[in-house]
C-alpha cells in the first residue's frame, strides 16, 4: 500500500515503493514539497482523474552525457540543419506543447493543468529549465524540461513538432552544460538509443545526496 501523505512536508523512504515504483499519494504540489521530492529521487505522476502519485522506481533510466551516442544520420543533419537551439526562451510554451501533443499509444497526458502550474512556479524560482528547438524562422518546433539538482537534470518531457526536433534539444542539453546525470525516469526506445541505460535506484539515491540544490544554475 502506497504511503498516505498530509500537510507534513516529507516522504517515505524511496526504498518502500512497490514492485511499480508507486511510494505514496496525496499531499501538493507546492515548490517545497516538489524540490524535497527530486532530492529525494521522487517524482509525480498522475492524471485529473487520480489524486497525486508519487512514484520512486527501483531502477532508474539514466544518460551519462559523457557517453552519448549520436548517429551518423543525426550528425549529418545537423551539420545541415537551419533549426537553433536555445535555453529557457520559452518553458510555459514547452511544457504546453508537452501536454497537448498526440502521442502514440497514450490517451489524454499526465501533465495536468496544476502540474503546468506548479513546474512554472519552480521555472520562476529558478529551478526548472527548458530547452527550445526553433526552426529557421522562430517557429517553436520541439524541446524539453525539467529539474536542476546539482548536477543532475531530471527530465521530465518532450515533444517535437519537427523532425529530429526533440533530439536536438537533448543534444543540446548534453553538449552545452556540465551535467553529471540525465534522469530519464522510465525506459523510451528513443532515449536508448542516445545511449541511456537503467542503473540500481541505490545508487542513484547515493548520487542525488551529494548534490547541492541552488536556483539559476544552468
């Protein structure tokens, strides 16, 4: 049985979610609670129709930027592309675009209004990022988000309106800043393929405790 959270400002351990990775529900989604989470290597998940989840899988899905894997055929678009790439141009637009656009296989999204709400607040803290794909004339055409914990990116979505447009914003977040970590959360063919990989949620929670949280990092 997942832990049932109130007004206290806390978590179980990562370590008692269940075989799904679900720890606990209820509690807000205010900017305390939220950063207390990433630090903690918890996240949200969850829809309208479902109180909050939080969830704390016991493997996580990560890439070393160091060790990104970038095709011959994204190499070559690249050096003929016209897009550019840019940082917190643009995270309110991001973030609607990840919640509105279609994807396969899934009905409705997860990043719900109050979800939009409380991940611009952290933006305006400081502590939320975005990466923006712009195609040759200004039109937004893919990006990113997610959270700063030192030296750690938690991501949390993406779309791409364009092609190869989301994974030139991943390039770009790789290649420009000095992540030691990308927390991809849950497995994607598409992240595989850049050279992400699951490692023990142990060690990843080892990892998270020595980073330093500060705003305006990046």
């Amino acid at each position: 049985m997942p832990y049932s959270l109130d007004n206290r400002l806390m978590f179980p351990h990562p370590s008692l979610a269940d075989d799904d990775g679900l720890l606990a529900v209820g509690g807000d989604l205010s900017a305390e609670r939220l950063l207390l989470a990433y630090q903690h290597g918890i996240f949200p998940w969850f829809s309208d129709e479902t109180p909050i989840l939080w969830y704390a899988p016991q493997e996580r899905f990560v890439l070393e930027p160091r060790e990104l894997k970038i095709a011959k055929s994204i190499q070559q678009f690249i050096r003929n592309s016209s897009f550019r790439t840019a940082h917190n141009t643009a995270f309110a637009e991001v973030i609607d675009r990840c919640a509105t656009t279609k994807r396969k296989g899934q009905q409705g999204t997860w990043i719900t209004a109050d979800m939009q709400e409380a991940y611009i607040h952290l933006h305006e803290l400081g502590y939320a990022h975005s990466i923006e794909t712009y195609s040759e004339n200004g039109t937004l055409v893919g990006g990113l988000y997610g959270i700063q914990i030192g030296a750690i990116f938690c991501g949390e979505s993406m779309f791409s309106h364009a092609s190869n447009a989301s994974k030139l914003a991943l390039i770009y977040l790789c290649q420009t800043f000095n992540f030691e970590l990308i927390d991809c959360q849950i497995y994607s063919e598409h992240l595989a393929s850049f050279g992400a990989k699951f490692i023990p949620g142990s060690v990843y929670y080892r990892l998270l405790q020595k980073q330093i949280v500060e705003p305006f990092a990046i």
